[in-house]
C-alpha cells in the first residue's frame, strides 16, 4: 500500500493567486466614463503646454515656411504624450487617474498583474482598431463574461474593480515592514 504524502500548506501571495473567479469585470459605461475623464487630463495638458509653447515662440520670429513643420511636430509630441500617458500608467499601476475615480484597473488576465508596458502599448494599438469601424471593437464587451472588449481579447487582459486600498509598493512597503 502506498502512503500519502502530506505537503505543508503554504500561503500564497494575493497577487499570486489567480483571483480570476474573486474579480468583478467593469462594463462599457463604467469604462467610458473613465476614458473620457483620461481624455480631458490629456487635452487641458495639451492646451496648457501648447499655450506656453505659443506665448514663447510669439516672442522669437520664425519664417512662415515653418509653420507646417511646426504643426507637424506639435502633432507627433501630442501623440507621443496620449500613448506615453496610457503606456506609463497602464504599465506602472494598471490605473490610470480616470481608472482610478472609477475605481478600476486594468491587469493581465491570467496573472492580475499589470500588463508589461510593450503589452500596455499593443492594448493601446488594439483600441485603436477597436473603435475605427464605429466602435464595434467595444461591442464585445456588453455580451463577453468577462466583459472584454476586441483589445482585450488580443491584449489578454481584464478591466477590474480595483480594492478599496492599493498594495504598498516602492518606499511605502519598505517603511511598512
């Protein structure tokens, strides 16, 4: 006869655990809501930047010639500014500031950590294609279980309801232990 063997139960870190059925998955509204709040911090950053850049380049005289390259670079820099905003913040915390109002994050879905930043930057791609053909990337997510959307599904990642309290991370941990 073969005798059992008895392995110690160890606990498992939270963030280690696959809390896939303890998560509860954010709709479209929710979602919306916290984009929109994402896109008035980019722009009022954009506006104020841009305005400051203006004021000082109205002191400096510059040739008309250039005023489509400098068109074109505030361009790029607005664009570089959106996907670095989303890019650092998805990457980092998984919240960004309007995330966090509402209280949600966005995390790998099979690990519920946030995603490295070259995923964060393929969601983001992914978005993009998502909301072209008239938003029809996002209908997935008013049927899916999991209420993932077309950049989630190719991302592999979940929208959740973020806890009450963050988990000490950097400075805050090491003073806490």
């Amino acid at each position: 006869m073969s005798q059992a063997v008895r392995v110690p139960s160890v606990p498992i870190a939270a963030s280690e655990q696959a809390p896939a059925a303890q998560w509860a998955y954010q709709g479209l509204v929710t979602r919306a809501i916290a984009f929109a709040v994402d896109a008035a911090i980019i722009n009022l950053v954009a506006v104020a930047v841009s305005g400051g850049v203006a004021l000082a380049l109205s002191v400096l005289q510059f040739p008309s010639s250039l005023d489509p390259a400098l068109i074109a670079l505030s361009g790029f820099a607005y664009a570089l500014w959106s996907v670095g905003y989303f890019g650092v913040f998805w990457s980092s915390t998984g919240e960004t500031p309007g995330n966090r109002l509402m209280r949600i994050r966005v995390c790998m879905a099979d690990s519920g950590r946030p995603p490295r930043p070259l995923r964060a930057l393929w969601r983001l791609g992914a978005l993009v294609l998502a909301v072209i053909p008239l938003f029809a990337g996002l209908l997935p997510i008013l049927v899916d279980d999991r209420r993932r959307g077309l950049h989630d599904m190719l991302a592999g990642t979940v929208v959740v309801a973020s806890p009450e309290e963050a988990p000490a991370t950097g400075v805050s941990a090491i003073r806490q232990s």
